[in-house]
C-alpha cells in the first residue's frame, strides 16, 4: 500500500534532519569539540535512534582528525567490525575492544606531545588549493595558516593579518634585503608576493606546526629554504575532472583556459618531487587528511 502523501513528507524530513544530526557529530569530532569515546559512550547510554547512536563506526573514526580513512578501515578490520555497522549496534564484545581503542588511543596522544611541522600544500590550477585551505581555516580553527605578504592593495572584504599583509613595495624590497622571506615572485608582471618568514620561525620555535598555501615554484623555494618542510602535491580525482573545474567557474576566457590547463599537465608532472598526495576528490576529506600530516609523534 502506498503511504499517504504527508506521512511520505514527514518521512523525508526526518531523513534529512538525521543525516543533519549526524554530520554535526562528525563536525564536532573533527573539530576536537567532542571526543570520540564521549560520541560512542552517548551512543551506548542513551537514545537508540539518535545522531550518536546511528552513525556508522567507520564514520565516527574517519572523524578523528589524526586517524585517516586508510588507518580508519584497518581499525575496523582489526576489531572486526563490519563497515556498514552503526555505533550503536555494537555488539557487547566489539563496544569493549573499540572503547579500549579510543581511550588507549587519546591516552597515547596525551602522553607523547607533538612536534611542530611545515607543510605545504601546491598542486596545479584549478584542483581546489584554495578551496581546501579554506576548509581548514572554517573547520580547524587550531590550524596556523601562514599569511603571504603582497604588495597590491587590499581587495573588498580582505583583512590585514588574516588574508594578507599588504605592505609597500618600499617594505618588501626592505624584506628581502633582510632575508625575511622564505620565497617571493611578481605575478602577473605586476604585484609581488612572498611568505615571511618570522612568523613561521616563531610558530614552529612555539611547538606549532604551520601550513602553508603556495603555487608550485614557491613550493620548491621554501624545500630549498627549509629542507624539513613537508611538502604535499594536491591531486585531482581525475584529468577530466580538472577541465571540469576549470571551465565550470567560468573566471577565465576561452583562451585563458587553454593556457591554464596547458599549464597544469606541466604541474602535474612534477608530482613526484613532493613528499606526499593527496586527491581531493571531496573537501572536507582532503582537508582531513592535510591536517592529520601537521601532527608529528615526538620520538
């Protein structure tokens, strides 16, 4: 029998509103605002149909900002738990090995504090640095970002410190005869842009692990300068795909597309100078696995 049209209604809204429910869960996890032992616990205590106790296991570990998709599915395999199961219907047995887990987990994490890290992010035109970057700084608040410093003048919206610090060219020849830039380049045969330096020495003096945003030339300068930083290739799920986001924001000509996409094949070869990969084929993913690489164990 066919449901009344309103109870269908009803239904889908219940959908949504879960599905809502649940991802602030997995929000509130990734952004250290809950403990993922506190997630399971509410699942296991409370309400069998709420947001804790309906999101799946490998949801709730992928969620941990240090853990990762790929070490998230072998926890799984290794308290054998099945990837469609949900939190709260763990069996006896599996809610006490993944509870051990998370608590020797947070345990070891406590214990063994952090060393501080430079990562750089680059990748070729149009696969999503910024929009990746940007991510991170809504969702990670704890995340250092370094700020570039250029010499054009602020743009509507653009704050002092947090977008940008805009100087004079005055200023910034004054910054590169005193070495205050890991890197610098005039873009565009017109303003000039670089990375200082200070505040990236005081983060990491700090404990702090820093990342940095750059285009793939500056990505090369800062390893010469600094040969520890980690630098991160960001790759596109696909060659197609990169066309599409290209042409789809529609910000360049026809002609300027071309060049831009001529370009990436060039960036997209030199991928295998950097450390590490990371394909973002979903943000928040991407942004996930970024942030899990600025966390260094302390030998």
């Amino acid at each position: 029998m066919k449901p009344p049209e309103v109870d269908r209604a009803a239904g889908l809204r219940a959908a949504v509103a879960a599905r809502r429910a649940r991802a602030e869960v997995k929000r509130q996890v990734a952004s250290r605002e809950r403990r993922a032992l506190d997630v399971a616990e509410v699942a296991w205590d409370g309400d069998p149909g709420s947001a804790e106790a309906t999101l799946r296991v490998s949801e709730l570990l992928r969620s941990i900002p240090t853990l990762g998709p790929t070490r998230s599915e072998r926890v799984m395999a290794q308290l054998q738990i099945a990837p469609a199961k949900r939190v709260g219907g763990l069996g006896v047995r599996q809610r006490l090995e993944l509870r051990d887990f998370l608590m020797d987990r947070e345990a070891r994490s406590a214990a063994g504090r952090r060393h501080s890290r430079l990562v750089v992010l680059a990748g070729p035109t149009a696969v999503g640095k910024g929009t990746v970057s940007r991510h991170i700084r809504e969702t990670y608040p704890n995340v250092l970002l370094s700020v570039s410093a250029t010499t054009r003048p602020p743009r509507p919206g653009e704050i002092e410190g947090e977008h940008y610090y805009f100087v004079s060219d005055a200023e910034f020849d004054r910054m590169i005869a005193q070495r205050e830039f890991l890197e610098w380049a005039t873009v565009h045969n017109a303003y000039r842009y670089g990375t200082p330096r200070p505040p990236i020495d005081r983060a990491l003096a700090d404990g702090k692990s820093v990342l940095l945003e750059i285009d793939l030339q500056g990505a090369r300068s800062v390893k010469e300068a600094m040969p520890e930083a980690l630098l991160v290739f960001l790759l596109p799920p696909t060659w197609e795909e990169l066309v599409r986001r290209l042409i789809g924001r529609g910000t360049e000509s026809p002609e300027e597309q071309t060049r831009r996409l001529e370009t990436a094949r060039v960036e997209l070869a030199a991928q295998d100078e950097f450390d590490v990969k990371v394909v973002n084929s979903e943000v928040g993913q991407a942004a996930r696995e970024v942030v899990e690489l600025l966390t260094v164990p302390k030998l």
